[in-house]
C-alpha cells in the first residue's frame, strides 16, 4: 500500500512538472554568411578539394565554446547548432571562395586524371571563446599537393581568432569572417606555389 501510494504521489509530481506551463527553449540554427571575396588571376585548371575532416565534437552541429578559465574544456551550447557540422561548412564555404576567387577554373570534390593541385584540411579548433570578451578561434591543418606526379607542396596550419560581439548571430558572422581571413592565407601560399 505504501509503495502504492509512493507511485501515485511521484505521477502526481511529474504531471504538475510537465504543466508548469513554461514552453521548452526555442532552438536556434545558424549558418555562415555569404562569402566576401574579390576576384583573383587564375591560378590552376583543376582543384581537387578532398572532404574536409573532423573528429569527436567537431563532427556534431552544436556549437562549441571554451571559457576563459578553463581553456581545456570544450563545451556545447544546448538550444544553439549549425546549419551543418562544422566540417561541410568549411568544406562548402572554401569551395564557394576558389570559384569566386577564380583561383580555380573547375573546384572538384573527386580525384581526376587532369588536376593540377589537391588540397584537404582537418579541423582543429572551431569554437566560440567566452570570459573577459568574446571571440572566435579557427585551427585548420590543410595540406596541399601538386598532382602529375602527386608531391606534398604546402603542410601548414592556419589559425585566427576574431571578437564576436554578444549575440550567437554575431558569432556566426565572426566565423564567417575568420574562415575568409584563413582562405586569403590559403590563397597566398598558393599564389606562391604557381610562382615557382
């Protein structure tokens, strides 16, 4: 009787939580803004531009932060995600700058007999930093290859951080801009490599 009675009491309870009439928090998706970037001399015929990799956390659409006094603990925000993981952002957002640039005549996502350069990237860091202020840190390692033979050219990582304001919308726009700041870098060290 007095499990009974228990049982009844904690249905009770549950009920009651379940019409508190508090709404469940709305969620929130962002995605990166459009691409500023100038048109460039074109520099290859054909870029092969392999799938950007990621790994643990990096693989999921919640967005990432790390708090200033804590810098080894990488959490993630509940009710905020991208549009998709971080990963096919990166990936879509550099292939969108090597067409817009012109750096490239074809920007292709599979090996061919007639590229003349390979590049892939792995994500390291793709987080919001909070504390004192906010920012954003970006940590991609990319290497990129000369095809016709198939010779490691360039093994570098490229990493920048930018203040994101108060909002996520703000943090997706930081983003947006550091990937581009991370591109132009890109596209110097490939400037260089036609050069030779």
């Amino acid at each position: 009787m007095r499990l009974l009675i228990l049982i009844l009491f904690l249905l009770m309870a549950l009920q009651a939580c379940s019409f508190s009439g508090s709404p469940p928090p709305e969620e929130h998706f962002y995605r990166l803004p459009d691409l500023q970037a100038e048109k460039t001399e074109q520099l290859f015929d054909t870029i092969y531009l392999k799938t950007v990799m990621a790994e643990g956390l990096y693989n999921e659409r919640a967005i990432l932060y790390v708090k200033d006094d804590s810098p080894l603990e990488v959490r993630r925000y509940h009710y905020h995600h991208w549009l998709s993981a971080p990963a096919k952002l990166i990936q879509q957002q550099f292939k969108t700058y090597l067409e817009v640039t012109g750096m490239g005549r074809q920007i292709v996502d599979q090996r061919m007999q007639t590229q003349n350069l390979e590049i892939s990237m792995h994500i390291r860091n793709f987080e919001r930093l909070t504390g004192q202020s906010n920012r954003v840190r970006v940590t991609l390692d990319a290497d990129i290859y000369l095809a016709d033979p198939l010779m490691p050219a360039v093994s570098k990582t490229y990493q920048l951080e930018s203040s994101a304001g108060s909002s996520m919308h703000d943090t997706a726009e930081a983003f947006g801009q550091v990937l581009t700041g991370i591109f132009n870098q890109i596209s110097v060290d490939l400037s260089a490599l036609k050069k030779h």
